[in-house]
C-alpha cells in the first residue's frame, strides 16, 4: 500500500446510482426468486432470490420498483428471473 492510499477517499454511492450502474453494465445470469414478503402475490413488495456465479452461489434480496411490481406474477417465488452481477463483487446485484 502507498503512502497516498492512506489519504484516498473511497467513492461513496447512493442505492440509486448503484441500480443503475448495474443495470446498464452488469453481467446478466439467471435466478430463482426463493420467497417473497407478501401473503399473496399482489401484496410483493420485496423479494429474496438466488444465483450463481462461477461455481459460487449468492443470496438476495430486493425491493421491487413501481414497474415491477406492476408484473407481481414474474416474481412469484419459484419463478425465474434475470440477474445482473457486479463482476468484481458478485453479491452485488439486482433483479431486471
């Protein structure tokens, strides 16, 4: 470590700008929504999904956006879904 990385400030970002950095340059990989907080599906506002990557497998979970929750049946539990990773940190990702 360099003696100029002691005073380097890490870049500090809001959940949003996160989204949409991974939304528009994440790698894509599928998932499996495993459950949900509702008590029927039009009640989903957050779910909890699985994946993997390279051998590895993840955990997650999510609150749905407006445009989501629009399609509450594509996020049933047991459904399918897409997921888009952060190939540097893998547990970084969100459902699309």
């Amino acid at each position: 470590m360099s003696f100029w990385n002691l005073f380097r400030r890490e870049k500090v970002t809001t959940e949003a700008e996160n989204y949409e950095r991974l939304r528009k340059t994440g790698r894509v990989t599928d998932g499996k929504v495993i459950d949900s907080d509702g008590a029927n599906v039009e009640e989903i506002t957050q779910i909890f999904y699985i994946y993997s990557v390279s051998g590895a497998d993840y955990e997650s979970s999510q609150f749905l956006t407006a445009g989501q929750r629009a399609r509450p049946s594509e996020y049933a539990p047991g459904a399918s879904v897409s997921i888009r990773y952060d190939p540097h940190q893998p547990s970084n990702s969100i459902v699309v």
